[in-house]
C-alpha cells in the first residue's frame, strides 16, 4: 500500500493540471464534477491508506515512500518523500473529506460565474499543496506545501479580483503569512545545524534522545511557533483572517476553518518531541493561544458580517487548539481540530447558503427568520451552532472539555488558562446564539428596508458577476441589493448535501475520543505512536466536574444571548462595544505604524540601497573610467615615449641583478 | 681592478686599435647629421667588431658579420636612404620636449653603470639559472665545424624556425613594400602635417 | 685571455646606442642605433663564449645575426612604406598608435 501513498496528492495535481489546460472548455458545472472527483479519488486513496495501517499492529503503523531525490547537495539530502504515520493519515481524512464536500458544495454556489473552471484550478491545486505539507516526511517538503496553500489562499481570497477591497485582502494575507513563514525557514535551519537531517523521522529521534534540548529546542519550538501564528492567524498575526472573508464562501470554509489554518497546529503536533525539551516555549504557546481565544471572542460579539463573525470564531478556536498544544494535549489538539473542521466549515457553507439566498447581502441586520424559507441550511447550522457552543452530545462539547480539562492540569498557571478558557466558551456560546437568533428566528428585518432609516441595503463585498441564475426573485438590473419584497430560497442540492453530511458529522464527531472510559479513547489510541509525551487529564470526579461547569457556562452564554437578542430584554448596544467591533484598534494600529513610521523606516532603507549600496557599484565603475582616463595619456602615440619606458625598466632590471650578485 | 698585462703585445694593440674604431663608429652613428655618414659609420663600426671577434677566435662569425651586415643589412640601409631621398637632417625641427635629452643621458649611463659594476665588480660569474651551459667546447682549429655540429643537433628546432622567419620577413617585406593600387589614404581620417609630396618613382 | 675590456667595451656601445635610439628622430636612424646595440650583445656573447669555453655562445651569436637582418628587412619595408607618403616626417609625427 506505500506504493500508493503517492495517489493522495497526485490526483488534485492531476486535476490542476487538467483544469489549467482545458478548464475553460470543459466549463460550467463540468470542471467543477471534475475536481471534485479528483479529490473524492483522494479521499478514497486515504481511506486504503487507513484501512491498511489499522490492520498493522500499533508501533508499525508508519508507511513511507519516497518517489527520488529532490535535492541531493552534499551531506543534504532531500527526498520527495511521504509519510503516512497516524497523525498525517488523520489530517489527509478530514482534508480531502471535508475538501471533497466543499467541492461539490462550490459548484453550486460559484454557478454562473464566468471564472468557474479557475476556480477549481486553484481549490485542487490548494488540496494539493496541503496535502504536501501534511505527507511530506521532511520539512522542506512540508514547507513546499506551506507556501502552496498560501499562494493559493492568496489566489482564492481575491479571486474576484476586480474590486480593489479583494486585492488588498489578498495581499494582506500574503504579506503577513510570509512574516511568519521567516519563522518557518529560520527554524529549518536551526533544526538542521542541531540535528544534521530535516526529516520528520530524524529531527523526532534525535529530540527523544536528547540532542535537541535546552535552548536550541526553546528556540526551535519558539520559530516554528511563530510560523503557526502567521499561518493559522494567531496574535499578533491574525489581521489577515477577517479580511479574508472577501474570497467566495467556499474558500472561506476550506481554507479559513478547515485546513490551511490548522497547518500551523499539524505542524506544532508534528515536531511535538521537541516541544516537549522546549521548556517555557510551551508556555507562550498556551498563553498566546489563550488570550487570542479570548480577545477574538470579545471582537466576534459585535460584528454584524455573518462571515466575519465566523472568522473571529475561528481565530478563536484556533487559539484553543494552540492553549491544548502549549499544555501538551496534543490528542485534544487534534481532536477539536477535527471537530472544529466538521462544525466550522458546516457553518460557513451554511453562511454561504444563506448568503446565496439572499442576493450576497451578509449583513446580519437585513436577516431574520430565514428558518422559513431555508429550512436545511437552519437545521445544519442549528447542529454546528450547537457543537461549538459546546453543548453536548454535539462534537464541540467533548473536544473542547478536553482541552479546558487539560490546561486545568498544566502546573501552577493551569488554572488561569482554565479560566480564560472558561470565559471564551462563555463569549463564544453568546456571540454564537446572536449570530443564529439575528439569522434564522425572529422578524424578517430586510422587509423594513427602505421605511427603517436604520436599515440601509447593504451591497456586500462586490463580485463582479452575476449571483446564481436560480433566483428568480431578481427581476431588476442591481442583484445584490436586497429589496422588501425578495423571497429567500433554499439551495440547490448540491450546496445542502454537503451540510447535512457535514451536519451529521458535527453530531455524531464526539465518539472519536470519549472520555471516562479507556475503550472509547480511539483518537487518542489511534495518535499514540506519533506522541512522545502527553499531559496527563484530571481523572473522574475532577474531569466530571470540569465539564458541568463547562456545560453550564456554555448554556449561560446561550441562554443570555436569547435574553438579548430573542426577548430583547437588554439593549444590544450596552454588549455591542466599539472596542470589539473594531477588533480592539490592533488592525487599524498596524496600519498607522506601516503607513507612518514604518514608511520613513522604509523609505530610509530604499534611500540607503539607492545611494550606498548602488552608489558603491556606481562608484567602482566611476573610479575605474576615472583611473582608465587618466591612464590613458601614457598611450601617447610617440615611439620615443615607449622606448624611453623600456629603456627605464631595462635599468631597473639591471640594478636588480646587480643586487643580486656577489661581491 | 682592470688586469691589463703590461706586455703590449701585437694582440693588444689590434684590440685597442678595433676598439677606437668602434667607438668612433658608434658616436658617428648617434651624432652625426646625414643620415648617409650615420649608415657608414655604422659600417665603421661593424667591422671593428668583427676585427675583436677574430681577436676571440671566433673566424667563422667575424666572416658572417662582414657579409651580412657590413655586406647586406647596412647596403639596405643605403639603399632606403637613397630611395626615400632623406638625406637632408631632421635636426632643423626643434626637440619638443626639452627633458628627453638628459633623460636619454640618464638612462645610457645608469646602463652602463650597471653593466659595469657587473663586470668590474663581480667575483664569481654565475649564470642566471646557477646551471653551467654545455653546448660544447670550443675548438679554435676547427670552430666551423663545431657550431655547424651543435647547430645542427642541439639548436635544430631553432634553426628551422629561423628559416621559417626568414621566410616571413621576405614575403612580409615584398607585401609592405609593393605600390599601393587603392587609392591614398584618408586625409580626413589621419591628417598629414606637410603637404603630400609626389611618388618617388622606382 | 682576460674579458673584461671587451665586456666593457660592449657595455660603452650598447649605452651609446641607447641613447642614440631615444635621441635621434630619424627612424632610419633609430634603426641603426638597434643594430648598434645588437652588435653590442653579439661581442658580450663572443667574449663568455671565450671565457666560459662554450660554443654556445657563438651560436647564439648566429641566430641573433639571423634575426636582425630578418628584422631589418621588415622594419625597413614598413619604415619604406610610411616614408613614401610622408617624406619628412620624423618619429614623432607618426602618432597614429595613439590611445
């Protein structure tokens, strides 16, 4: 079956390729069936790839394959080589699953777009590259896919790219991918002085063995931690994410919830003997991801863009999974990064349900009751909404107790973490609720458009084509403004299949990893051989416990959001805070500081290369016209001139022998 | 330290005679203003040499300096001469720059100062590479036969490749010398200081 | 027999013919001050040749007379060809090297 590791990434590069080629003649819905094929194909190669590593006994669950050498440069020697170890195959499931179903949920929803079969050249070629970046046995690899999915969500974010917003937001989150990708490469070479290889296999052995400690390990996890943050938008990183929400729906769920941002976690996961040498490394990570939950939570409570809320939700629950990994529970880490691809990408596809139904208006305020008229999208987005406010049985609730459970355990400042943690279930049950009770229940706002002075019709972020040709409610030139009589619809069946998969999935996710009972631990038995260390979770009564008051907290949020919201008891506007809606100023403070200070730092350093550096280059060429100018009076053109000369040196080499005679 | 042996015999006096010859010869060569006296002087010169070569017992190359330069090299000296007609001096043109003169003295002296401390004051002759040349020795009885004996076996290859530059300098000479048949050259590009004079016809 | 006035006498005509080569404007002349100067190292070579009891010397002697009558021919072609155009000009009118 290794022989076959290599299908997994093939087959979207395949599909990239056949859609660069002939995208644009296989057009509209056909190059969308065929990318999602192909990455159907992928999930199926997975699923071989995982039937047959269940049939091998637990320390052996470990395939390699390397195809030939990439790069062989003296003691460096670098394979394009895969490794399907527990963790990568787990990562491949839900990549391509998930993928698979957002793939087809984009044919619908991109229909009628004139840039259709582009749109699949890039997904499959973002499946590709994660795809790389989570087999590769060695960092460079890993790194080739790093840069892949950024290029991609580069491509992807302003993929409408027309409206200048788009572009920007693309840029953006390129640039500030790259900060952190200085992060990636520094810790590369970091790892390859300590260790002399940057195999994923090697750099493990060696940081279990010891050679990889102290300080170089602190080190070594503080890089790659940087990385994630650019990657998987944490603070001080994470500006680029709400911006994001410019690229269409589908892309937001794959790349913004699903997978590229959980490639920082893989990462950190990958490399989790190292982080174990890597002392108070960990602890920045935990604490950097919890304050990040919480202060993402804070902001997605007053936001009024159904995506942007999202966005600020997955920030946040990205922060979870790094507080899991810097208290070592990496299982936990993996455990909600899976649910949280089930329920995250269910609620943007929904989000994007809704949006396609009404006209690509996403403000918030213009909804209401959409329960009615879409009454799939509802259901599934109930089950996400649930999951994530942690409400059990959903999935949400088992994988974020763990996490909060394990961070209770982790020494003295555990209990802070736990708190932090506490409260952001709180926010994010509230903010949450809002978000479904503004959406799917209450009174129809968009009718009041027009009378309402409050209610303005909002274009969204423009597109700069026609919405999906099955809304025939749209009778006048201007699709995306919303007008009082418009009739919301429910979404064709290839955008609702996909969440009530995705829906039963997010119900049904919890029993990867079940507590209390050793037997029911199958995630964390499955991830066993991959982790070389593990904190140790509060036992019965304390982990019971911990999760009642989880619950609890998580029904309060629930509960206070409807008496906001529902019951209109509590002014919103006392909640709705500037500081959150405006993402506490951090954005708006970057932009200050590139555009002032750092402009007079940038114009210094474009002055210093204008005139010294160039100026050296400049100037040694000048000097070397001025000195041949000069020399070149000697070349006179007179006969006696030279003879003089010959005759001169003649002298010279005479008294030179002179010298060297004996008397 | 000049180790003269006061026997004054004919030897020396025939090597102090050649001497005087060639010295005059040579100051007549630099100093004198016809460019004829300057080729006859040349002779003058030429010969006294060969006359010193005789005094070393070199016979065979005393004959090949009479007859090719004195005999060939300076006969085409004259004969230039008397074809380009420049038998008028150019010594009416002032010398332009006045430091060249002193500075020729210089250097002749600082040469010859050289050489002389050399020769004067050198107490072991060493050749440049330390190693002793051993083409041969000399025999007086017979020395055309023992340069022609090491020409021909060691010096060969040298030898061939003379032949060959001789070669080259004659078809080099007729190829320079011949008539021009394309028009004369550019006046615009290279200027002439004087007014071009008419062909000297051969 | 002792060298060391031949030797001393080729020195004294190799530094006259120096000199007279960067004196005189003639190039006829310049070029026989050339010959002087290499009749000045033919008797240098004659003399080790004696001293050093080695043939040699007077081979060298040989090739040197070759090479100068080869070189003669060349120079004259050339200084012939120059000349015919320019009758009177001297070595510092042709400055057509000039870089």
């Amino acid at each position: 079956m290794q022989h076959a590791l290599w299908l997994i990434p093939a087959l979207p590069l395949v599909g990239f390729l056949l859609l660069v080629v002939g995208g644009r003649k296989l057009g509209d819905p056909r190059s969308g069936i065929l990318a999602t094929a192909m990455v159907a194909g992928s999930f199926l190669a997975t699923v071989a790839v995982f039937v047959d590593l269940l049939g091998k006994p637990a320390e052996e669950r470990a395939l390699t394959q390397t195809l030939f050498t990439w790069l062989p440069s003296g003691n460096l020697k670098i394979g394009m080589g895969f490794l399907a170890d527990p963790l990568s195959v787990t990562m491949c499931l839900f990549v391509t699953g998930v993928g698979a179903l957002i793939h087809l949920y984009a044919i619908g929803y991109m229909k009628g777009d004139p840039k259709f079969s582009k749109f699949f050249l890039y997904l499959n070629l973002f499946v590709f590259s994660m795809l790389m970046l989570v087999l590769g046995d060695n960092l460079l690899l890993t790194f080739l896919g790093w840069e892949g999915v950024g290029a991609c969500s580069y491509f992807l974010i302003s993929f409408w790219h027309t409206d200048p917003a788009n572009a920007t937001a693309g840029k953006k989150a390129f640039v500030t991918n790259r900060i952190g990708d200085w992060g990636f490469m520094v810790g590369t070479f970091l790892t390859w002085t300590t260790v002399g290889s940057i195999n994923y296999l090697d750099i493990n052995a060696a940081a279990t063995a010891g050679t990889i400690a102290g300080a170089t390990a602190i080190a070594i996890g503080v890089l790659f931690f940087v990385a994630a943050t650019g990657k998987s938008a944490q603070l001080p990183l994470f500006v680029w994410l709400p911006d994001a929400m410019a690229g269409p729906t589908p892309v937001s769920a794959l790349i913004h919830a699903a997978t590229m941002v959980t490639s920082g976690v893989y990462l950190l996961v990958r490399l989790n003997p190292v982080l174990l040498s890597a002392g108070w490394a960990n602890d920045l990570i935990a604490w950097v991801g919890a304050i990040t939950a919480l202060v993402a939570a804070t902001v997605a409570i007053s936001q009024n863009d159904i995506k942007k809320v999202l966005a600020y939700s997955t920030v946040s629950q990205l922060g979870y999974l790094f507080l899991a990994i810097g208290t070592g529970n990496y299982v936990a880490a993996i455990f909600h990064m899976v649910t949280h691809a089930f329920f995250k990408a269910l609620l943007f596809l929904g989000s994007g349900s809704v949006i396609h139904g009404m006209s690509h208006d996403q403000d918030m305020r213009h909804y209401g009751n959409l329960k009615k008229y879409m009454p799939i999208t509802a259901g599934t987005f109930i089950i996400g909404w649930l999951s994530i406010a942690g409400v059990p049985p959903f999935s949400g609730f088992w994988s974020k107790d763990e996490i909060l459970a394990g961070a209770y355990n982790f020494g003295s400042a555990g209990k802070v973490l736990w708190f932090i943690g506490l409260i952001t279930a709180l926010l994010t049950a509230f903010y949450m609720t809002r978000q479904v009770i503004m959406t799917f229940f209450g009174e129809e706002k968009w009718r009041n458009i027009g009378t309402d002075a409050d209610l303005v019709p909002v274009t969204a972020h423009a597109h700069a084509d026609s919405d999906g040709g099955t809304d025939s409610a749209d009778a006048h030139d201007d699709h995306h403004v919303l007008t009082p009589d418009h009739t919301p619809h429910e979404s064709p069946w290839t955008m609702t299949v996909p969440l009530i998969v995705l829906g039963g999935l997010a119900l049904v996710g919890g029993v990867l990893n079940l507590p209390f009972v050793d037997k029911f631990e199958l995630l964390k038995r499955w991830l066993e051989p991959t982790l070389a260390g593990e904190q140790e979770l509060p036992h019965g009564a304390t982990l019971f416990g911990l999760a009642v008051v989880a619950v609890v907290v998580g029904l309060v949020g629930i509960g206070f959001a409807g008496l906001v919201y529902n019951r209109k008891r509590i002014d919103p506007a006392l909640i709705e805070r500037e500081e959150f809606a405006k993402g506490w100023w951090i954005d708006s403070s970057y932009a200050w500081f590139m555009g002032g200070p750092g402009r007079v730092f940038f114009d210094g350093v474009a002055w210093f290369d204008g005139h010294v550096i160039d100026g050296a280059v400049n100037g040694a060429a000048t000097l070397v016209r001025g000195a041949g100018l000069r020399l070149k009076r000697v070349q006179n053109g007179q006969v006696r001139s030279y003879a003089m000369g010959i005759a001169a040196g003649a002298v010279l080499l005479v008294g030179f022998f002179v010298t060297r005679m004996g008397f | 330290m000049l180790a003269v042996s006061f026997s004054f015999g004919i030897e020396q006096a025939v090597w102090v005679v050649a001497s005087i010859i060639c010295l005059l010869g040579a100051v007549g060569v630099v100093a004198l203003r016809n460019p004829v006296h300057n080729a006859l002087s040349l002779v003058a010169t030429l010969f006294g040499v060969a006359v010193i070569f005789i005094a070393q017992g070199a016979y065979f190359l005393a004959a090949i300096q009479v007859m090719v330069y004195a005999g060939a090299i300076v006969v085409l000296f004259l004969f230039v001469i008397m074809l380009l007609g420049v038998d008028r001096t150019e010594e009416d043109i002032a010398e332009q720059n006045w430091w060249r003169r002193p500075l020729a003295g210089l250097v002749g002296a600082g040469l010859l100062g050289g050489v002389l401390i050399a020769v004067l004051l050198a107490s072991n002759a060493k050749t440049v590479t330390g190693k002793p040349s051993t083409s041969g020795a000399l025999d007086p009885s017979d020395d055309i036969g023992t340069i022609g004996r090491v020409l021909f076996t060691r010096y060969i290859w040298a030898f061939e490749i003379t032949a060959v530059l001789l070669t080259v300098a004659v078809i080099g000479a007729v190829v320079l010398a011949r008539k021009q048949t394309r028009g004369p050259i550019d006046l615009a590009e290279f200027p002439l200081d004087e007014p071009e004079a008419e062909e000297v016809a051969l | 027999m002792n060298q060391q006035p031949t030797l001393i006498l080729g020195a004294l005509i190799f530094a006259i013919g120096a000199v007279g080569l960067l004196v005189r404007r003639n190039p006829l002349v310049m070029f026989m001050c050339v010959e002087l100067m290499l009749n000045a190292v033919n008797l240098t070579f004659v003399s080790f040749s004696r001293s050093l009891n080695d043939v040699g010397g007077q081979v060298v002697v040989f090739f040197v007379l070759v090479v100068a009558a080869a070189e003669v021919v060349v120079g004259l072609a050339i200084i012939l060809s120059i000349m015919r155009r320019r009758p009177n000009a001297t070595a510092d009118d042709l400055t057509m090297l000039k870089g």
